[in-house]
C-alpha cells in the first residue's frame, strides 16, 4: 500500500532534511539514498531499506519488499525534500550498517584511509577499491563518513558492494598482523621504493589526508614506503589519483598471474 504526502512539513520529511547530518544519521541509525541508481545498488546488495519515497510519475523499485515502507509525493515536494539541486524522484531511508571489524580478516588486498577528509576523495577510492577487485577498505579516525550523501555519490554504489570498517590504529595492527599482511604507505623516507619493485596482490595500501599524507604513527606500522614515479616538477598526486595508481599497479600484477 502507497501513503501519499503532500505536505512539507510532514513528520517523515522532516526527518529525510535532517539526514545530511552525521551526527543525526549516527542517532537515528539511518543514512539516505537519493537517486534511482543508488536506491538500486542498496536493494540489490542487501542494504535495509526502510521506506522509499517517489515524486509523482516515478514508479517504485520492481524489486522493492513488500515490507518497505511506500510513499509518494507531488514533484514540488520532492524538490523541497531531495538533497540534489535537480531531483531524480526517488529517495530511500536506509538502516546505518554497523562498520566494526571483524574479529580476523580474509586474506586479499585491502586500501587503508587515513584521515581522508573530503567526502568526494573517500568514495573516489572506494569506488576504485572496488573496480580493481580490492577484499575490503578500512577507515581510520578523521575519514569522512561513507554514508554522507556526497561520498554515496562518488562511490557509485561501491559503499555497498564493498567490505568496509572503521578501525583504530590498534585494531589495524592486530588484524593485519592476525592475516599476515603487509602495510604499505606513501611517503618519502629512507626505504621509500618504486611501487612497480613490489608485489601488492595480498597487503593492505594505506592513502593518507589530502594535505597532510598518513600521520607518522600509520607509517610507522608499514613495511616500507612506495614512491609513484612522476615527472619532477610534480611532488604529489592527491588522496583518489595515488589510490587509482597503487590499486591499478595491484590489480594489474593479479591479472597477470
């Protein structure tokens, strides 16, 4: 059964303008969804979908439950409701998923975020993490939030497709020592080597803030440090561009074997 909301000041609405908050999708264990695509990617990889809102004219999800939620509102509403300058019709509430570690990591590759603080950077990665086959990415203390509409963008729906924690430096240590993997960073020091000289199918790659690199307590836990090559008026690539680079180079000598 389809509700049908026509005022702005509905309770539900009001709820949905609150969710560009982080500290309010913490509370209420809920994040959005704001397009066709992103609605399909969570219902599609087993995100909990609590209510889906369509503007007139936009049909439901062909696959929706028939638990979730139903409501419908008239295009003007939508357009005061959607976070997006352009709305695209359908809006889902979604259950916050819980991102604590697990107790031991499968074997593989993973990307490490350390202190990523642009919404736009953390999804870029997660989006590249997934394309070039990454096991999982784990998020350190300072990254921005996955679930904030921006990095949902960016990502493409990666977020939901891909394994994702928060972790302590502590609990990073402990899990990839527990999986036997090697931490490698990117940074300039005495045993920084040219990424093409290592073999990266099984470790984890840690990308560091946009302004500031991995904080020295991070690197301190890495095996060594890798260097892209790049021409040498350049000093450094940003927190997406090194991560496609390093995850291309892994990739690339997986496919090769």
């Amino acid at each position: 059964m389809t509700e049908r909301i026509t005022s702005r000041k509905n309770p539900l609405l009001e709820h949905v303008r609150k969710l560009d908050s982080a500290a309010y999708r913490r509370q209420t264990g809920t994040f959005l969804c704001d397009s066709p695509k992103l609605v399909d990617e969570a219902l599609h990889h087993g995100v909990a979908v609590q209510c889906v809102i369509t503007a007139d004219g936009v049909p439901f999800p062909a696959d929706l439950p028939d638990a979730v939620r139903r409501v419908s509102v008239p295009a003007d509403v939508m357009t005061s409701v959607s976070p997006l300058p352009t709305p695209q019709g359908t809006l889902a509430l979604c259950a916050l998923p819980a991102l604590s570690p697990p107790d031991s990591l499968p074997d593989g590759r993973y990307v490490v975020l350390d202190g990523v603080q642009d919404p736009g950077n953390v999804g870029a990665v997660l989006r590249t993490a997934d394309a070039f086959g990454c096991t999982g990415a784990l998020l350190l203390p300072g990254c921005a939030d996955p679930y904030s509409l921006k990095t949902l963008r960016a990502s493409m729906g990666a977020v939901f497709r891909l394994p994702l924690y928060t972790v302590t430096l502590p609990q990073l240590s402990a899990l990839l020592d527990g999986a036997g993997l090697p931490l490698y960073g990117t940074a300039l020091r005495h045993d920084t080597v040219d990424v093409r000289s290592r073999d990266l199918r099984r470790c984890a790659l840690v990308i560091g803030s946009e302004g500031q690199g991995a904080r020295a307590e991070t690197l301190a836990l890495c095996r060594e440090t890798l260097r892209i090559p790049m021409t040498p008026h350049c000093e450094s690539l940003n927190a997406a561009a090194a991560a496609a680079v390093l995850l291309w180079e892994a990739y690339r000598a997986e496919e090769g074997n």
